[in-house]
C-alpha cells in the first residue's frame, strides 16, 4: 500500500515532498526519543539506516528537522511551497527577475528589493499588523521579525530553536537590511 501511495505523488511538488518529509522527520524524532534502553539500542540501526537513505538522496536529520542539503532554492521551489503569498501578485516581480538578471542586473536588484518589501507587507497583513506604506525594507524586516519572534537578540534562550534564531545575528538578510538602508 505504500508503494502504491508512494507511486501517485508527483515528487516535483515541493509543497508535497514537504509533506512527506515532515511525516519521515515525525518517526525518525520517534526512533530517537524512546526511553526503554533495549528498544532504542534495537532501533539505532533503523535510525542510522533512514538517516543515510535521507542524505543519499539529498537531505539531512538534524537537531529534529530535516532538511534539504547544499541547495539553493530555485523560482519554482519559492513559488510552489507556500500558500502565504498570494502567487499571482508576485509572479510579475519573479518574471521581471529572470528576465533581467544577464541583462539588466540593476533592474533585477530592484524587482528584489521590491520583492522582499512585497513580501514582507504581505506577512504584515497577514498577521493584521499595521505599518506605514512608506516603511522601508529594514523596518519592514525588524517589524516582522519581531512579530514572528526572530529578533536573535530579544530570543529566550530556553525556547525551542533559540540556537537557530540567533544565527540570524549573522544572516545574509540582516546584511541585506544593512544594504538598503
């Protein structure tokens, strides 16, 4: 039964892969957390076993998560993997983006810009926070950073993923806010 369910998903969608993975990352956080001692000796080959057959294919078990390995995300992958933004505004940004990208790069640059302050208003709405049109990118990015709880310096170090947030410190994108402000 599973073959056969494994059979119909287009593994091309990655808001489906998502979904898998997220049902793999569930048993293999399972196999890793059982208390009895005989049992998680007896499940440590099965653990090492669906670990390696996750990197074989791309992808890695850490800290809880698994994760896709030494890729960097295409137009299509940012497209298909969340139902936040709405697609049909931002398709003309993507498509202005690749097309200029060789031969305008400034233009490319700014449809970026635009984008991530697009994108960033979006989350706003979203989560019925108000701002004013003419905020820029880098109070955008502080607004929804601490809206969603990723300020690293403001992070409870107790919290779940702590670690990870305070990575952002060093982030492209606080780099990124730097630059356009």
């Amino acid at each position: 039964m599973v073959e056969n369910y494994y059979y119909g998903i287009d593994w091309t969608n990655p808001k489906i892969v998502r979904k898998i993975l997220l049902v793999y990352e569930d048993v293999l956080n399972d196999l890793n957390e059982i208390e009895d001692q005989w049992n998680r000796d007896n499940n440590k080959p099965w653990l090492k076993k669906l670990t390696k057959f996750l990197l074989r294919d791309g992808y890695a078990f850490d800290n809880r998560k698994i994760s896709k390995v030494g890729e960097v995300a295409s137009f299509d992958d940012l497209q298909n993997a969340t139902d936040l933004l709405d697609k049909n505004h931002f398709q003309e940004y993507i498509e202005r983006i690749k097309k200029s990208i060789l031969e305008d790069p400034s233009l490319a640059i700014g449809s970026t810009k635009e984008l991530v302050e697009a994108t960033l208003k979006t989350i706003l709405n979203k989560l019925n926070i108000d701002f004013d049109k003419d905020d820029d990118v880098p109070k955008l990015l502080k607004t929804v950073q601490k809206a969603l709880e990723l300020v690293p310096d403001e992070v409870d170090d107790t919290k779940k993923g702590a670690d990870i947030i305070k990575i952002l410190r060093n982030h492209p994108l606080i780099g990124f806010s730097l630059f356009f402000g």
